[in-house]
C-alpha cells in the first residue's frame, strides 16, 4: 500500500512540543502515513524564529524554508511522489506578499490542503466605534508601521479572497467555525483543537505531588521577550513591564499558597525555555517539565492572564483565574475587553491581582459551572463523539 503524507506549514521554531501536539509521534507508528514539517519563519519573518527560546527539535523530516524557490521544488518532488496522496496542513495566514505567494503556489499547482477552524479560544475585535479611533490614532502618533502593517494586511487578504485560496478541507474543532464561510467546496472535518487532541492523547498518563498544588499558565510577554509583537510591531511594554507584572504576581501567588494551603508550580511557554528548575524570576518556584494536558489533572486551581490552556480547566474541571494588574489597565484597555469575553465564554470574570483578598474571596475564586465549561468545549475544543485523534481524522481526508 502506498504511503500518504502530511506536511505541516509553520511559521514557529519547530519543537517537540509540536512534534506533540501534531500527533508526528502517533504518525511515526502510523504503516500508512509519513509526515513532515516545514518551518516557514526564516522565509515569511524573517529572524522572528529568535523569539524561540526553546531547543529546536533535530528530527530529519523537519525542514527551515529561508529561500521560497527552493521550497517550491521540494513541494513540487512532494507531489510527483506522493500525488493525490498528500496534504498540506496549513497554518500560513494571506497577511502579507510571502504568505500569500505561498497559499497562492499550493492553490495554482492544486495541492489539498487544510486548515484548523480556531486556535482553541474565543477570538475579539472592538466592536465600539469610539474605541476603534482611539487605537488608530494611537498607532498613528506611536506606531506608524502598524498602520502601514494594517493596510497590508486589508490587501493581501482581499486578494487572496478574488483568488479564492482558501483550503479543501477544514478541521473543525467545535461549533464555532473559522473566518472562512463555509460552501461546497470546502469539506468540513470534524476533529479537535490542540489542547483537546492532547487530552485524549496522555488520558492514562499523571503527575503527582504529595502536596497540592496550582499552576500558573506562563505567557511571553512581558517576562521573557516581545513575543508575537515582533510581526505586529506592537510596543515591547503593551502587556506590562516584566518588574511590575512579576511583582504582582508573586505577591498574588503568595497570598493563594498561604489561603489555599498549595504551592504554586509554574506550566512554562511552549516558546520559552528556562534555563533553571527553580526560576528567580517567580521567587524560587519549580518551573515544570510535564505536558499540561497532564499536570492539569491533579491541580487544585489554574491561573493565567489569557491562555489557551484554559481549555484545561473546562476539560478536567478546574477553577480558573483570569487576572490583570494595575499597569495593564493602564496600557492596553483593548487586551482587558479581550480578557473579559473570554473569560466570560468560560462563565467566569477577570480579577484584578494588585488587590488584598481575604480568605473567603480567595475561596470564592474556585468557583466555576460545569455547565458552562461543557458549553466552551462544545464550541471550540472537540466536534467528534469518539476518541480519535487529528492525524486519524486527517488521513481520511485523503480518501475524498
């Protein structure tokens, strides 16, 4: 039987983390699929693979692109291979001309390919006009490239609609559906989202502490570099300050450990690589190695500004804390509106972590509704009744 493959476009550092997340492992065992992944951040953003802190996985079906002639004669041996029997999992969003020279060469040489719906969370846009102009002029007095990056952005994406790149397939990963309308040509998968695929991945596998414990969900910013803002060309402090956004959190911390009677442990980045067990950076607490999808299992709580390891919480049946301090309020009113929603898909409310809690707020911050996280993983973490994972789901696109 002739063998399929799937090839993954990234724009990240490829990891093990995505060798995880991507089920590579579970492919690797597969007698009917190969697989690859092609790192694109050297060719489409260039330098931006630097914000990776992390050890880049040394794997031979892992590929960095920096030139795009050349990938395209790889691509194209790909096809004279593998034919119909290949399809390309594509997460190069039309934002700018090398995003959309690469969407524009699958479609004219008519590879399939395939997105995933959502990216495990609920996603926001201001809706109120008065605040749209406040960030427009902001971006015109401070960060004129933004707006230049927007317009780019407006064109690349229109025209990649009169072009019709959009992809064969889509993988959907809840009820809520992606950007794309969904018409006849686009055939629609039912899967999972990342975390959820995790899930069902490590259900037989635990971590235990003979102490209780609660995670926080460590994001990039402000602690370790600019993140994602290197493409946005957003200010390095639009999230905080890494010596006022640690204060308050290791002031918070200490008020759960010392209410709640549990040690805050820390689920680092998946970009970040710490170079210590114990970091300095949150007073000597132990920064974990374990998968989340695992570590979540045992925990008594979860905190984090806004991650997608939320889908955690719904999942297993956590508390989780939203929190934000007092310097954030004052930089980015937007990411607060953001916060807000999300928090509230989950049934829950942001907290304010610069303030003095009792024992009984604190207590009080546990609390969640099953139903309404059985909601949020109906929307955006599975669309499937069984326990089968992505690249199963995949594979079988390739039989249409």
């Amino acid at each position: 039987m002739k063998k399929k493959l799937i090839i993954f476009l990234l724009i990240n550092k490829i990891s093990k983390y995505d060798f995880e997340r991507f089920d590579a492992y579970q492919i690797r065992k597969s007698k009917s699929m190969n697989f690859e992944f092609h790192e694109m951040a050297n060719f489409i953003y260039p330098k931006f693979s630097k914000i990776f802190t992390m050890d880049r996985i040394k794997d031979k079906e892992v590929k960095t692109i920096s030139n795009f002639s050349s990938w395209k004669k790889i691509m194209l041996k790909k096809k004279k291979i593998y034919g119909e029997n290949m399809i390309i999992y594509n997460s190069i969003n039309i934002t700018n001309l090398k995003s959309f020279k690469v969407n524009y060469f699958l479609s004219k040489n008519k590879f399939k390919t395939l997105i995933a719906s959502n990216l495990d969370h609920p996603h926001y846009s201001v809706n109120d006009l008065v605040e749209k102009l406040k960030i427009f002029l902001k971006s015109i007095f401070i960060n004129r490239k933004k707006i230049k990056l927007a317009l780019e952005y407006f064109f690349f994406t229109n025209l990649g609609k009169i072009f019709k790149l959009g992809p064969d397939f889509i993988l959907k990963c809840g009820s809520s559906i992606s950007h794309y309308k969904i018409k006849d040509n686009i055939k629609v998968l039912n899967g999972n989202s990342r975390d959820y695929n995790m899930f069902l991945k490590t259900k037989n596998k635990f971590f235990k502490r003979k102490y209780k414990y609660g995670l926080f969900l460590e994001s990039v910013m402000p602690i370790h570099n600019i993140g994602d803002a290197f493409i946005t060309n957003d200010e390095s402090n639009s999230r905080g300050t890494a010596k006022e956004w640690l204060k308050s959190l290791n002031n918070f911390f200490s008020q759960l450990e010392k209410n709640l009677d549990i040690k805050i442990l820390i689920a680092p980045h998946p970009k970040i690589k710490h170079k210590s067990k114990f970091s300095k950076l949150y007073n000597g607490r132990e920064v974990l190695k374990k998968n989340l999808s695992i570590v979540t299992k045992n925990c008594e709580l979860m905190i984090s500004r806004d991650s997608t390891g939320f889908s955690y919480a719904a999942i297993y049946n956590k508390p989780a804390i939203f929190m934000y301090n007092n310097e954030l309020i004052r930089l980015n009113k937007k990411f607060i509106y953001d916060q807000k929603n999300f928090a509230k898909e989950l049934g829950l409310k942001p907290i304010n972590i610069d303030n003095n809690y009792t024992y009984n707020e604190i207590f009080k911050l546990k609390t969640f509704n099953k139903y309404n996280y059985l909601k949020y993983i109906k929307k955006y973490l599975s669309s499937r009744v069984d326990k089968k994972i992505n690249y199963e789901v995949i594979e079988k696109a390739l039989d249409y």
